[in-house]
C-alpha cells in the first residue's frame, strides 16, 4: 500500500505551501501527488523526476514547433507534464530530506530554458503552417519578457551573493563601493521585514489572483492545451488565427506590459536597495549598524556622521557557544 497521501501532504507540501503561487494551490499539489507517491514507495530518487521534467519540456517545445495540431496537442501535454514533474522531484527530497542545492541550481536553469522554448516552439509552428511572421513576433516578446522579468526579479539576490558575501567587510574595496550605493536608513528596518517576508498568496476573488491567473506560466499551460484542443476540433480558427494563435498573441502582449508594470512599481519604490538589506539580514552574518554611535566630533564632517556599515557578526550559535 505504501506511504498514505495525507502523510504526504503533511511532510511534502504543508511545509512550502506558504510560498507556493497560485498554479501550485489550483492544480500543482493535487496533480504531483500520485506521481510523488510512486517514487517514494519505489524508492526513486528525485534527480529521475529532475530529468525527466527536462526531458519533458524539451520534447514538449520541439513538438510545437511541428506546426501541425495533433503534434502541438501532443507537445502541450507534455509540457504539463514537465510542471507536474517539477513540483514531484521537490516533494520527492523534502519526504527523504534530501534536499540537494545543486539540483535546484539545475532546476533554476531548467526553467530558464523551457519556458522561453515553449514561447519560441508555438511561435515556429503557428509560422510554418500560415507563414505569418507575427507569430515569431509575439513568440519573441513574450519569451524575452519572462526571462527579463526572472532577471529583474533575481538580480537583488545575484548581485548580494556575488559582491556582497563575497566580500570582505570593512576591508574590500568593491564591497564598500556596492554598498556606499545603498540608501540605508536604521529605521526602516522594520518596514522592511514585513516588506520581504514570505506571506501566503492571497487566493481568492481578488485583484493579485486574477493578475497570477493571467500571467503565470504554468496555468497558461493549461490554457494551451485547451487552444490545441480547440484547434483539433470544433474550432480551427478564431478572428482568423486559430485558439493557439489566440494564446500567444495574448502571452506577447500582457507579458511585456506584465515586465513594465513591475519596472514602474518597483524601481520608484527603492525594491532594489530594500531586498539587499533585506538579505543582509536574513544571512545572520551581518549586522546594519551606524558607523558612529556618539555625536560627530568638529573633525568629522556630516557625511562621515551619517555613515553606515556591516560588520560580519558571529551567527546564534557562535554567539552562545
């Protein structure tokens, strides 16, 4: 009988469904767990699920680009499964406690080519069968806009690992000129902790659901699968283009307007310099704290009084022990 799917539940996805988005909470822990369930009563190791969602987004893309519709039906469910695949190998490691930073590093570029691919696979073979160049078009705005937006979002966490914790503090000149760039004030810290926290997404009938709904990647999967369907079936073409031409006409418009809406909230509210603190923090290892903890002597001018440093602090054990 194996491992029950309540236990499942309880050690594999109650501890991340904090921070899973709105695909995840709709369909993804309800499809992955039967395939979790089999590798871990056969005791398969997640890599295999990895691979396989590799395997399966890939194959998935290459069928798209084929043109026809049986092909391109075939290619959309794989590409399901390649989402189905990524949340199995995650739930698969946390129930061995095995879970590997290498394979997320993996995982990390895995997405970062299958799904501008998916993009790019439509976009040929809508192009092959109707020799419409606004297919490539739209496969190509939608496809840079989701990688622009992963490296916007992601840019904060590269460059603190990079020039930050690779520094030496108080000692290394790069550091200190990356961090002289940041707008630090001690009495925000506060705000910016709750700003970054992890809290639960918001499902419902509310404004940041309909956003995911109409942007996440995952449920526009689905959504494909369904044009392709269309397509096959009782509707081969809509205002002239087909379902699939409809879905990714609407992927290359509202995901670069998608990218600019967040270029417009986030840069004019200082998102970069709140996450980099942000993450100082949570590293344990360093402590915001004013340069100058008396008032400013004659010799030191304002500026210097108003400085800020980090300091590599011992971590709660360090500091026990």
């Amino acid at each position: 009988m194996g491992v029950s799917f309540d236990e499942l539940r309880r050690v594999c996805q109650s501890p991340v469904r904090g921070r899973n988005d709105v695909a995840g909470l709709l369909m993804g822990d309800r499809a992955s767990l039967p395939i979790t369930k089999v590798f871990v009563d056969f005791g398969l190791s997640p890599d295999y699920a990895t691979l396989g969602m590799l395997a399966a987004g890939i194959l998935g893309s290459i069928m798209l680009g084929f043109g026809g519709v049986w092909a391109a039906l075939l290619g959309a469910l794989l590409l399901l499964l390649y989402y189905v695949l990524d949340c199995v190998d995650g739930e698969v490691a946390r129930f061995r406690g095995i879970e590997n930073m290498k394979w997320g590093y993996y995982d990390f570029l895995f997405h970062m080519l299958v799904k501008p691919c998916t993009f790019l696979g439509v976009g040929i073979g809508l192009w092959r069968v109707s020799d419409n160049a606004w297919f490539l078009l739209f496969a190509a705005t939608a496809l840079t806009s989701t990688l622009w937006l992963k490296m916007f979002l992601d840019t904060p966490v590269l460059l603190f690992t990079k020039t930050v914790l690779a520094g030496k503090p108080g000692q290394d000149r790069s550091f200190r000129r990356f961090f002289e760039t940041l707008d630090l004030e001690l009495d925000e810290v506060e705000a910016d902790d709750k700003a970054g926290a992890t809290n639960p997404f918001p499902l419902g009938i509310n404004l940041v659901t309909l956003r995911a709904l109409m942007t996440n990647f995952d449920i526009g999967l689905v959504f494909l699968v369904l044009a392709t369907l269309l397509d096959a079936t009782v509707a081969p073409e809509i205002f002239g283009v087909g379902a699939r031409g409809a879905w990714l006409a609407y992927y290359g418009v509202v995901l670069p307007l998608d990218f600019f809406d967040y270029m417009r909230s986030y840069i004019p509210d200082g998102h970069f310099s709140k996450e980099v603190r942000r993450l100082l923090r949570l590293s344990h290892r360093f402590d915001i704290r004013p340069l100058y903890t008396e008032q400013p002597t004659a010799a030191n001018s304002s500026s210097e009084a108003a400085a800020t440093s980090v300091t590599a602090a011992p971590s709660n054990k360090e500091a026990i022990g």
